[in-house]
C-alpha cells in the first residue's frame, strides 16, 4: 500500500518492456492488487491457475523477497508460450504490513478477507487503511471476493528461502511441506527486588535468573524437535538497576512448527517444565498467549508435481517447512497451495545484501516451466470447476 504512484509505476513497466504487454499487464482499479494476466484464447469461464507473491517488501531490504515470485511467473509464461488452461499471474501489495502493520493485504482483498475491521486500522499517520483506498480510487471492489475453491484451479508461489538451508546443503530450490504454525506468548516472572550487596545468594528470588532458564529450556527443547523453532525475542526487566536483585521479568516467546497437534504438545511440555521452573526458584509465572496462527500445509498434489518438475534439473525432491508466512496463507483459505523456495545468498533477506543468483533463479525458472506443462497434460488441467467470477482487465 503505497498511493497513486503504484499506478504510474505499473505504467512505466508495461512501457519499459514491449513483450509485458503481451500478457496484459493492467491494475484494475477497484482491487488492491496488480494483476499481470494471460487468458491464452480460452473461454473466460475456465478456472485459472493463480502464480504469483507479493511486489512490496520491507524497509532498507533487498529486490528478490516476493518481486522475484512475480517475474519469474511472466518469464515462465513467456517460455511455455499458449497452454491448455489459463493462467492468473497475481502481484500482490503490502504483504509485509510495513504501512498499516496487518499483513497479506492484497492476497486477503484478493480471496475476499478484507473486512470492515481491516478497513478501519490505521497507519502512523492516522490514516485509515479504508480511506488509503478510497483516495486512490481502490475502495469499491477492496472487499470483493474475486478467487475461491470453485473460480480457480489453486495458487502457486515461487520465493526465496530467507534462510540457510538450501545453502547449506548446496541445493538451488526445493519444495515446501507446509507452512509453520505459529504461537507467540508474553511470559511474566515475578520475585523479590532485593539489594544486590545484601542478599545471600540464597534467599534471592531472582526473576532473571529464572527467565535465563526459561530461554535455555526453550533453546534445548526446539534443539532436540526437527522443524520446531523457538525463540526469546524481547526481554524487559525490572527495576533494571546494576545494584538491585531483578523482581520481574517479561519476554516474548516465539514457537513455531508445521504440524499444529504437534506444537500445542511441544508447547505444554514446555509450559510445564516452566511451572517447574518457577516453583522451584519461588517465582510467580504468568503465561500470555498473545497470537496463534495454524500451520498451513501445502497441497500434495501440487507439491509432488514441482517435486517431479525439480527432480530432473536438481536430482532431489528436498522439501522444507516454511518458518516465515507468505501470501500463501491467505490464498489457502480459498484454495490449494504450493510453494517453490529459491536458494538465496547467506540466508539473508529483509536486507540490502539479499540476493538469489542468476544460475539458481535459472533452475527455479526451468522447474516452474516443466511444471506449467506437466499441469497442462496432467488430471489438474481437465478438472471442472464453476466460472470464474474474475473479470481481467482491458488490455
């Protein structure tokens, strides 16, 4: 969500690059998202197959965190030429909740999740995210449900990894299992302010030293699960003085995992040995369950078809869970998903050094393509579904 520039940006771009023009590039002005579309001769009844991510990122990062997902969806369409079935390349605002700090705007307004609720948060600046739209002629159609399970085939999205390993195992892509469930919690240790001169080691009721165990037991426990990750984030202490034994202590725990059953018992185990924790140190816990998110799994079929597509290029089916959320899970409360992960350099992203090689986005590109035509021979493309209710927009 920016202003009107969005539009004078979207046309430079089909001036910049003739060949754009080709798949209709266009911003229907009554929806908070870009729509790069091809249709490929076929009756407009015909469900679409969605690729795409967002074209927004954070502040003082890199190029590649979502735009990459976009380009590589046109370059791929450019390849295969007219297929079978059509195709949506989507190009989503404000993923990252930067302005209004709500995430997956476009992709919500895309699946029909933008409420009056939504409508009404504001930015820094008091501006409301409903009046950010209607000043830029995008109101009317922000709460329209454009794409469901019966308009369209599923959603596909191409993204860098935004961590390490694919680096690590020297591999340039790999699919997606699912992406993490998350809790996040605010943890409260209460003891005694005491002198720290005067008070035996002891008869302390130290806050702090109870939350270092805390973080310790978090860390061992995420060490010991694969795909469950955990992480203090925030710690803020009282009365914060060098001379005074810490009464209390509050902390953020974030607490991740694909598989929802197994991270609420993961959690409890963990809630558990900190009930220990502060028994045996005299302390006073509170647990805040702040935010809780389901895990999203990716769709099987989909996914085995990329898995197929990536194996001739790479030689493995890698999969990952995704730990970071994408406009992925706002497409999944409509229809089936699949991701593709880039490998990018260092695992760094939400920075200036972000970067995903030419050669990897190569096998990324090579691997989306045979997918589009396995899709286009496969059981998927002869599917029926309802009509679209999705009006492209004019050329």
């Amino acid at each position: 969500m920016a202003d009107g520039r969005w539009q004078m940006a979207d046309g430079r771009w089909q001036m910049a690059d003739g060949r754009c023009l080709a798949f209709r590039l266009g911003v229907p002005e009554s929806t908070i998202y870009h729509l790069p579309s091809t249709i490929h001769h076929l009756p407009s009844a015909a469900p679409p197959l969605l690729l795409g991510s967002h074209l927004d990122t954070v502040i003082d990062a890199g190029k590649y965190d979502g735009a990459l997902g976009v380009l590589i969806a046109i370059a791929a369409l450019e390849i295969t030429g007219p297929l079978d079935f059509p195709v949506h390349v989507l190009g989503f605002s404000d993923e990252e909740g930067v302005r209004f700090h709500a995430t997956y705007l476009g992709s919500r307004a895309c699946v029909g999740r933008l409420d009056d609720g939504m409508l009404a948060i504001r930015d820094a600046n008091g501006v409301s995210l409903g009046e950010a739209l209607e000043r830029d002629g995008w109101q009317d159609g922000a709460t329209e449900l454009f794409y469901d399970e019966c308009s369209s085939r599923g959603y596909v999205e191409v993204h860098i990894e935004q961590g390490r390993v694919l680096e690590e195992a020297g591999e340039a892509v790999c699919g997606v299992s699912a992406i993490c469930g998350q809790s996040r919690l605010v943890i409260t240790l209460t003891g005694q302010v005491d002198h720290a001169g005067t008070t035996p080691m002891d008869l302390r009721r130290d806050a702090l030293a109870g939350a270092a165990e805390y973080v310790l037991a978090a860390e061992r426990l995420a060490r010991s699960e694969a795909d469950l990750v955990a992480t203090v984030g925030k710690l803020d202490v009282k009365p914060g003085a060098s001379n005074a034994i810490p009464g209390e202590v509050r902390f953020t725990l974030d607490f991740r995992h694909p598989d929802d059953e197994c991270r609420e018992s993961l959690l409890d185990q963990l809630k558990a040995e900190f009930a220990s924790i502060a028994k045996e140190r005299q302390l006073e816990l509170a647990v805040d369950l702040v935010q809780s998110n389901a895990a999203v799994p990716c769709d099987p079929a989909l996914t085995e078809s990329l898995l197929d597509a990536a194996e001739a290029p790479t030689g493995h089916r890698r999969l990952l869970a995704s730990g970071a959320g994408h406009d992925a899970v706002m497409m999944a409360t409509a229809m089936p998903v699949a991701m593709l992960f880039v490998r990018c350099r260092a695992g760094l992203s939400h920075h200036p050094d972000e970067h995903a090689s030419p050669e990897d986005i190569r096998v990324a590109l090579e691997v989306l393509v045979d997918f589009l035509h396995q899709y286009s021979s496969s059981a998927f493309a002869s599917a029926t579904s309802a009509p679209s209710r999705f009006v492209p927009p004019s050329p």
